[in-house]
C-alpha cells in the first residue's frame, strides 16, 4: 500500500510538470507571434519587457501547492510609451513594469463595472469620442479626477495619473465579472 501512494504521488508531480512544461511553451509562441507582427510595423520604438505569469495548482495527498512561471519577452514601444498592453484588473501599480500587485498606491476593480484607486493614483473617465493622447488626459485628470470612476462599460475610456506623476490611458474592453483594459503608461518627462 506504501508503494501505491508514492506511485501516486509521483503521478501528481508528472502531471504537474506537464502542464508547466505545456503553459511555457505557449507562452513562447505568443512571444514569437507578438515579435513577428511587430517586426513588420517599421514603427520607431523602444525595447521593454513584457512578463507573462501562468499559476499551475497540483495536488499531493491532501495538500495544494503552487508553481508560477514567468517568460519574458522583448516587446518593442512607441517613443514615450513605458506600457502599452492588455491588463485584467485586480489591484495593480502601474508605475511599475510590468504593472504590480500592491496592497496600497492601487488600482482596484470593484462590483465590476468600478474602478476605486487607493493611495495618490487619480482617475477621470474621458467625456469625449476617439482616445485622447497624453496630454489630453493629463488635462482631463487635473480638471476631473477623482478617486473612482464608475458605470464602466466596454468602449469606455479611463485616464489617470500614477502616484510617481506617470499619465495613462486604459480603454476599457469587458466590464462585469472583471474589467479587462488596454493601457497605455507615457514616461514621465
């Protein structure tokens, strides 16, 4: 019976290297696809990182572990962008690259169609039609900003000022069960 567990056992930790293995593997495929179209544009650009985390859960016994991997892959940038990609909302700082999950300084998803700041980050939802630049959103944000904006629907667009002073654009593409945005951060200057 000793011997069926750890036969067991060694099973859980097979399937679990399979599916890191699997997730690795897709995740550089998007990298290439992402650096083929991009190689394409002939846009002037700056190099960045993009991170990608994939969480796998495996079970042995009765107890849960957790493995998280991270690929990173050179994503060339507009002049004067420090961000330009797609973000699911949780509570993020986008001050940092990629943007990070902090407890305070925070943009934050509530009831699904909110977004709630915490810390010196400002919101303002854009009133106008087409998607403003950098200096449209700053303008937005000292005239408007507040600490939430509301009522977010797919189309909606957020602009915003970091805690380190950066402007950001996100254009919002699901509202609901979680907000899911297109940001851009400009670099300070």
């Amino acid at each position: 019976m000793a011997n069926n567990e750890s036969q067991r056992g060694g099973r859980f930790k097979d399937s679990a290297g399979m599916i890191s293995a699997i997730a690795a593997l897709i995740t550089a495929l998007v990298g290439l696809a992402v650096f083929l179209v991009d190689k394409g544009t002939g846009a002037e650009t700056t190099p960045t990182a993009v991170t990608t985390a994939t969480a796998v859960s495996t079970t042995s016994g009765t107890s849960t572990a957790q493995a998280a991997q991270q690929t990173t892959q050179a994503k060339p940038l507009p002049a004067g962008v420090q961000l330009d990609e797609e973000i699911i909302f949780g509570e993020w700082n986008l001050d940092s690259v990629p943007p990070r999950k902090v407890e305070s300084e925070k943009i934050q998803a509530l009831a699904g169609e909110m977004l709630y700041v915490t810390g010196k980050h400002v919101l303002a939802e854009w009133p106008g039609s087409g998607s403003p630049d950098k200096e449209q959103c700053a303008a937005q944000v000292s005239e408007a900003g507040f600490n939430q904006v509301d009522d977010l629907v797919k189309g909606s667009i957020v602009c915003g000022r970091t805690p380190e002073g950066r402007i950001f654009r996100l254009e919002v593409l699901t509202s609901g069960s979680e907000i899911r945005a297109h940001a851009t951060v400009w670099t300070k200057k």
